[in-house]
C-alpha cells in the first residue's frame, strides 16, 4: 500500500528490514547498549557486520524516545539510524516516547540528507507494545511531521508478518481520514 501527503510518498510493505535496497536509510529497533540481540537488532547486526557494533559502541547508552546514527556497512544502505523504543508498560509515557523514536529519527535523517527511510514496527516485539496502538502512534508522527520534511521523500514501514502489514494498512487508511 502507498499514499502520499505533502510530497512524502509512504508505504507499507511485508518483508525483511535488512533487504531494503531501495532505501538510504533502514532503522534499527535497538537495545539500549547499541549492541545485536534478538529481532531487529540481531538481524540487522548480523547483516551489517562488526563494524556496525564497534561504530555504535562509544554512542551508548541511549534512553528511550532516543535514536543515533550510524553507518550501515554491508547493509544495502547509507546509514542505521538506531531507536530505543520504550517498553510497554515500564518506560512512561509510552506513547511520546515511540512518537519520539520516530520524529527523532526522522530529524537525523533530515540531517544527513536522507531521502528514503524504512522503518521497523519499534517496540513492538519483546518490547511488547501492542501493534496497532504503535502503528497508530507512529502514523500520526509521520503524518503530522510531513509537511515539514524538506530531504525525506519516501517512508517505508517493513513488517515481518501479513498480519501487522494488515494491521498497519488498517491504521494508515484510518489515519489519513484525519489529515
Ligand atoms: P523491540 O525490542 O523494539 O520490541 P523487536 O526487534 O523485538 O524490537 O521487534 C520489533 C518488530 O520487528 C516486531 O514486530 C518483530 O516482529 C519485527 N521484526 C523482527 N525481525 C524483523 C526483521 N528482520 N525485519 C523487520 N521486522 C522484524
């Protein structure tokens, strides 16, 4: 699914966030070390590499809401902005501190002249987030912050399953009624 607003093209897609190759950047939903794991963070290590650790290394810790840039080594991309999403539940209020991860990132992508994104669904694995409330959360971030973005062209949301891309087809389609 794509739709457009304000000249940023957005889309949902079922995949994997390691194989973008259409985009500058990919997202990593990070641990607050910078270190690999599980989910996201192991995926995207594993692909990208050692030297994506040892570059992420002296930016650690991070706190949630945060996100960093780095380089994305053997990834077929730029750079892995990495956010710390909030833990449903125990980092409060969960709910700005998601929209932060993504404005947040957004604002370094605008930095370093990124013109394509993918993101994750942050928070949303063993973070526990419920995903249609972080889908919800996260469009109405992007969307709001749109119309702002001068460098950001393209906006990809990569899901793992059919069913959280259902989900976020869902939300956007209700999101957009909005603006
Ligand atoms: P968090 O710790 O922020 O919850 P996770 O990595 O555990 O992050 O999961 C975030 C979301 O990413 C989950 O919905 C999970 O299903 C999904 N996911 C896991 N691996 C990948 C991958 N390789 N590409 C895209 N999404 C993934």
């Amino acid at each position: 699914m794509e739709k457009k607003i304000s000249g940023v093209q957005i889309e949902c897609r079922h995949g994997d966030i390691t194989n973008q190759d259409d985009c500058d950047a990919v997202v990593n939903a990070a641990n607050a070390r910078l270190e690999t794991g599980g989910g996201v963070a192991g995926a995207i290590h594993r692909a990208a590499g050692p030297e994506l650790a040892k570059e992420a290394r002296p930016l650690a810790p991070i706190k949630p809401g945060d996100a960093v840039i780095t380089k994305a080594y053997r990834l077929p991309n730029k750079y892995v902005i990495h956010c710390l999403g909030p833990v449903y539940g125990n980092d409060k209020p969960e709910d700005k501190l998601l929209a932060d991860c993504y404005s947040n990132a957004l604002n370094l992508a605008e930095g370093n002249q990124v013109k394509s994104i993918a993101f994750p669904a942050i928070s949303t694995g063993v973070f526990g987030y419920p995903i249609q409330e972080a889908a919800s959360v996260a469009f109405d971030t992007i969307l709001k912050m749109a119309p702002t973005l001068k460098s950001v062209k393209k906006i990809v949301f990569v899901l793992h399953s059919i069913q959280d891309l259902e989900v976020h087809e869902k939300v956007l389609e209700e999101e957009f009624k909005n603006f």
